[in-house]
C-alpha cells in the first residue's frame, strides 16, 4: 500500500532569527548559506516553479536591477521546487527568447537553487499547503550580514512581486542600522527619518522646547529629523564602508 509521507510542519522563521543554514546546488556551484554571504545583505526569495509566466516575469526583473543590489552590497538567491537542468533550460530560455517590457538578452547570473526535496522550502516556511502543497510561495527573505532575518514578505502564487518595494526595504533597514532611526509610512531616501524615542522625561521635555533644530516634533514620543538622499545613499552605497 502506498503511504503518503506526511512532513510536521517545520517552524516558521521570524524576524530576528539566525538564518536557517544550509548545503544546496545552485545554477552558480554549489553554496553554504548563509555562511558564504557573511558580510552582505542577501536576499533569499522564492518561486512557484520554472517556466511559468509571472516568475519569468519576476526573475527579468529582478536580473536586470542585480547591480543596484550588488551597490548595494547585497547578493540575491532563488529557490524553486525543481531540478538543476529545468533551472539551467530555463534560464537559457529567458536569455536568448524572451522579451518583456523593454528587458532583453536577460542573463540571470545569481544562483537559483534546486530543491526538488523540498528541504531549503520547508525551513523557510516557503511550502504554505493551504495555497500549494509542492509549490513555495513567494516569500522574500532578507538576511543581515551578521546572517539574522531582518524582513520576511510573503507572496501569494497569482502575485508578482513588486522590486521597488524590495530595493526600499533593502534600503530602510540599512539606513537604519547605519543612522539609529527608524522609517515611517512609504519612506523613500530623503524623506524625514523618525529619532529613538524619548528616554526620559527630561528629553521628552528638551524635544517639546525644541532646543535641537534638526529635530521638528509632532508631540514628545514622535520625532522627526531630515537626512539628505545624498546622505543616505553615500553612506549605504559607497563599498568600501561595507562590513566584513
Ligand atoms: C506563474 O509564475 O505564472 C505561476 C506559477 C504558479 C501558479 C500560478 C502562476
């Protein structure tokens, strides 16, 4: 009788998680993740499966914008339910036939993992079965350079993604790692940056008398102040201020 192998579900990882490891073959070799990532950001993200319009639609996309990640110092990494030759017939099917929205010729020289046991998926939490049982979801993972999980969206099949928001994430959280702040509502580089809150009455009162003119508070527990985008994007961009 055939017995249907039933998988407990694995535990989701949250935000503030050290990044699942682990040893998978890629169309770039093989990789140790995230340990051969250490001192970059990267951004783990998976797909429904190869050959599928929306995920080709998504991996152009994402190929062609790889380099502002890399300015970013920042490696990107995907993972399907499917082998290392559909991954490889695949992208070659991407490079020399299709041409979408202005982006042809498109070479996606990141590595796409192979994950035909579904092993990587389930650590990730990328198998949801309520939306597909073998085929992970969109989620999109963004790992520190100390290797925790600082972001995690999630996707369902029928959406693509949108590759502005991710770049922003990418770009908020470095900002606030490197300025001490946090980010409100569609922050974009430039737009005011929130200070830590007030930690004792006497801040709280100084903020309230404005003593400190970078500082415009819309009451005592909510602060603002302005970095310039030419700030923000010399700090995070420039190379050779990158962790390692
Ligand atoms: C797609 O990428 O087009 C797709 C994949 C799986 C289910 C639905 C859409």
């Amino acid at each position: 009788m055939d017995e249907k192998i039933v998988r407990p579900p694995s535990p989701m990882p949250r935000i503030g998680d050290k990044a699942p490891e682990f040893r998978a073959v890629t169309t770039q070799g093989d990789i140790h993740f995230p340990n051969d990532y250490r001192g970059r950001w990267a951004i783990l993200f998976s797909h429904p499966a190869d050959f599928t319009p929306v995920c080709t639609s998504e991996f152009m996309t994402f190929a062609s914008r790889e380099e502002q990640y890399r300015e970013a110092n920042c490696e990107l990494v995907g993972l399907s339910v499917d082998g290392l030759y559909s991954h490889i017939a695949w992208l070659r099917t991407i490079k020399e036939k299709i041409e979408y929205r202005g982006m042809k010729d498109v070479e996606v020289n990141f590595p796409l993992i192979e994950d035909i046991t579904m092993e990587v998926a389930h650590k990730y939490g990328m198998i949801q079965p309520g939306e597909d049982s073998t085929k992970a979801v969109r989620a999109v993972f963004f790992i520190d350079p100390h290797g925790i999980i600082r972001t995690i969206i999630y996707y369902p099949l029928s959406l693509g993604r949108n590759f502005d928001e991710i770049y922003r994430v990418l770009i908020a959280l470095q900002t606030a790692d490197k300025f001490s702040v946090a980010t409100p509502a569609d922050w974009n580089p430039g737009d005011e940056v929130i200070v830590p809150p007030a930690g004792s009455c006497g801040v709280a009162k100084d903020r309230m008398e404005n003593t400190d003119e970078d500082v415009h508070c819309y009451d005592w527990f909510f602060c603002t102040k302005k970095i310039g985008k030419e700030e923000v994007l010399d700090a995070i961009l420039k190379k050779e201020e990158h962790f390692h």
